[in-house]
C-alpha cells in the first residue's frame, strides 16, 4: 500500500464514507504515469506544491481533483497587485449582537485553511506583489503556524493543511517570485495534454460529438503543439481550454468560425491568428 492509497484509507474511514466514490467525475488526467502520483505523495508529505504551466492546462482542476480525492474543501486566493493581508488572512468589522456592538474578526482563506484542514489553493501567485506573500512563509516550511497580526491569535496548522499554487510563468503583469517563497514549494510543470491523453480528454467530455470532429480538433491540437515547440506560435494557442471550447461551439456552428472565435481571435500576433486558420483550413479538406 502506498502512502497515497494510506492517506485515502485514513481520511474515507474519519469520514465515514467507505462506499463512496473518491475520484469524481471529470478529475484531473495525469499527461504522463507519474505526474499525478508524484503530486499526490508531496500533498500527502505536506509538502507545499507549485503547478507550474500555461493558461488552460488544467492546474486548477488538479487542484480540484486532489480536493475531490482527499475529501478535502478547498479554500481559494486569486492574487493581482491589490492582494493584501486582508484578503489573505481576514479583517475586523462591526457587528450588532443583542443590541451591542461589537468588533469581530472575519477569518480569510489562509485562516479557515488552516483551521480546519482545507487545501489552500493561491492561483497566479506571481501577480501578487513581492511584499504580501513573506506573511505566509511560516506557514508554508516545518513550522506549519501563523502568528495573525490583527488579533495576535497563533495559529497552528490542522494536520490535513495542504497548499497548492499556480503560476503561469509568461503570462504578462506577473513579476519573478521571491526566492525564499519560490524554496518552500515542490515544482511540478504542468503541460498541455497530447496524444492519449488527449483524446480521453475529449472522449469523456465530447461522448455525442461526431467523430469527424474529434477527430479533427485533436490533430488541430496536435498541430497548434507542434508550431509552439517551433517557437511559430505563442504557448496559448495550444490552450486545452480553448479546444475544449471551440469543440464545444462546433457541434452548433459551423468549426472553422468556432476555431476563429474559441482560439484564433485570443492571439495579439495577426500571422498567428492567420497561420491558425490556414492549419484550420487543411484539416477541414
Ligand atoms: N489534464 C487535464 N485533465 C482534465 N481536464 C483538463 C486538463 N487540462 C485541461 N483541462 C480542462 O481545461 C479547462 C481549463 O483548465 P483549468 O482552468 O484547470 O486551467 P488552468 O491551468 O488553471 O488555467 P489558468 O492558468 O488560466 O487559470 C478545464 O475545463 C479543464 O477541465
């Protein structure tokens, strides 16, 4: 038995859910055989994980899907530049009580996480400016606690504390991250499904799609990937979001406009958007 399949047992025996079935529809598929496993064994070890990938690769249904087998909520940050302690930790605000007022203190994601043993997921965690992160560092190494510093409350992690984060390393407005935040993190690359798995992809989330369709956006797939790794094309032209989407779109439309508007228009670059049409194009033939 692996420490995985342990973790498992543990939580589905507190939770008093033996028949139930962990894995939920639509998880997360693994792009090769140890991806998956090997995040799962640093979630177990505690171990804080950082997806690292492009837009509509599917680090936040990992997420979802390590919430869904652990049984485990998850509570979410999304960061830009105006994230603040606040909004990490939580704020004070006035409350009415039998006819009183009173001060109470409103926990944030961080506080409930940790509390009560949730995943805290921190997507695009290289927007939030280098100064508002450092408060979570006690958190995320050995020490797994927080002194908060708007009720002076120390707060010791539930064993159950996970932390998982996104970054998206080119995306434009993202700065590099703090080194010291960057070391407390296990790093996984996250890439866009292909091949196999890709069409699994599509088999469970296309099962009334005519074939001829699937058949056509997973080459389309196959070649937007292609042009990426020759450097002709920006990374998130090969988006599994945008596929699924203009997949979604072509059972109603006609598939040469869904691929326009789910995939070709998102692109700044006009050779690019032109390039994808014309691969479009001869699929279609
Ligand atoms: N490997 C995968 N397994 C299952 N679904 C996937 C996978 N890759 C992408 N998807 C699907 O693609 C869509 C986008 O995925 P998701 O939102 O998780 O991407 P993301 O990497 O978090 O993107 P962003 O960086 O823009 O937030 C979702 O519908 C998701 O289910």
């Amino acid at each position: 038995m692996t420490i995985i399949d342990e973790e498992i047992k543990k939580r589905t025996q507190r939770n008093h859910a033996e028949d139930s079935n962990l894995i939920g529809e639509g998880g997360y598929i693994s792009p090769d055989e140890n991806l998956w496993n090997d995040i799962l064994t640093a979630v177990v070890l505690k171990k804080p994980v950082l997806l690292k990938g492009p837009t509509g690769a599917g680090k936040t249904k990992l997420a979802e899907s390590v919430s869904d087998l652990f049984q485990q909520p998850i509570q979410s940050i999304n960061c830009s530049v105006d994230l603040d302690a606040e909004a990490l930790l939580g704020f004070k605000t006035l409350v009415q009580r039998d006819g009183q007022s009173a001060i109470e203190f409103v926990e944030g994601p961080v506080v409930t996480a940790m509390k009560h043993g949730h995943i805290l997921y921190i997507d695009e965690i290289n927007m939030a400016k280098a100064e508002t992160l450092p408060i979570l560092h006690s958190a995320l190494d050995y020490r797994r606690m927080l002194t908060n510093p708007f009720t002076g409350e120390v707060i010791q992690a539930h064993p159950d504390f996970s932390v998982m984060a996104a970054i998206n390393e080119g995306y434009i407005g993202t700065s590099p991250m703090n080194e010291a935040l960057k070391n407390r993190f296990i790093s996984y690359p996250i890439p866009y499904l292909s091949g196999e798995q890709l069409r699994g992809l599509w088999d469970r989330e296309f099962p009334d799609a005519d074939p001829k369709l699937k058949t056509f956006m997973l080459n389309l797939a196959g070649d937007l990937m292609k042009q990426v790794e020759n450097g002709l094309m920006s990374e998130e032209a090969a988006s599994i979001r945008s596929l699924l989407d203009a997949t979604a779109l072509a059972m109603h439309i006609d598939t040469l406009r869904a691929v326009r508007y789910a995939i070709a228009e998102k692109l700044d670059d006009e050779s690019e958007r032109n390039l994808l049409m014309d691969l479009a194009n001869t699929w279609r033939k």
